[in-house]
C-alpha cells in the first residue's frame, strides 16, 4: 500500500531578527520569492543561490502559493524596516563623512585616469 505524506515540513528557519531564510542557508524567503515574481523558474533560482536544494525552492514558492496574503504582509513589513534601516545610515553624520571621503577618493581616481589617457 503506498503512504502520502499528508503534511510536509517547510524548510524555513526564522532568525533572531525575524527573517526567514531557507534552511541550511543564508538566502532569504524575500530573495527566492522576488526571483520567482519576476520570472525565473526553480531550477534557475537554484542556480542563482546554489546552497538551495531545489526543491526546497519548490516548498518555499508552493508555501508562498498557498499562504499569499501572510508572506506578501511579511515582505512589506520587511520592507518598510529595510526603508527605515537605510534612512538612519544615511541619517548618520558619522555614515556622511565617510561617503563624503569616498567620493573624493573616487573623483581623484577618475582625475588620474583621465591624466593618464592622455
């Protein structure tokens, strides 16, 4: 007699800070679920991230299939602490002097190689 699983785990792993990613991995629920959005298949979100296993890509995007309106409430939650996040940085006076220093580096690079090409 053959046996269905009739549930079957979902290979999520919740950080302490409240992201999911994907077990025995590091890529976030977010960054397969935004491949699929724009199109790409399992096999090619797999070779995007190669630590997934395909088919926890698969569970992943079937439990996004079947649980919509939690994740996409979950993904604009991240979202809006992502936005938030970026604007202390940039907030950050300490964060200004340092992109401040950078451009200038960057600009004295790019004099440079313009003396050079000529």
């Amino acid at each position: 007699m053959t046996v269905i699983e009739a549930v079957q785990a979902v290979p999520f792993v919740v950080t302490e800070y409240g992201t999911i990613r994907i077990a025995d991995s590091r890529v976030s629920l977010d960054s397969v679920i935004y491949q699929y959005k724009v199109g790409a298949t399992p096999e090619e979100i797999v070779l995007s991230f190669p630590s997934l296993h395909l088919a926890d890509v698969y569970s992943a995007i079937a439990y996004y299939l079947t649980h919509n309106k939690e994740i996409e409430q979950y993904l604009r939650q991240q979202e809006t602490e992502a936005d938030e996040l970026q604007r202390q940085i940039e907030s950050d006076p300490k964060h200004q002097a340092a992109m401040g220093v950078l451009r200038e580096k960057i600009e004295q690079r790019r004099a440079e190689m313009e003396r050079q090409q000529y």
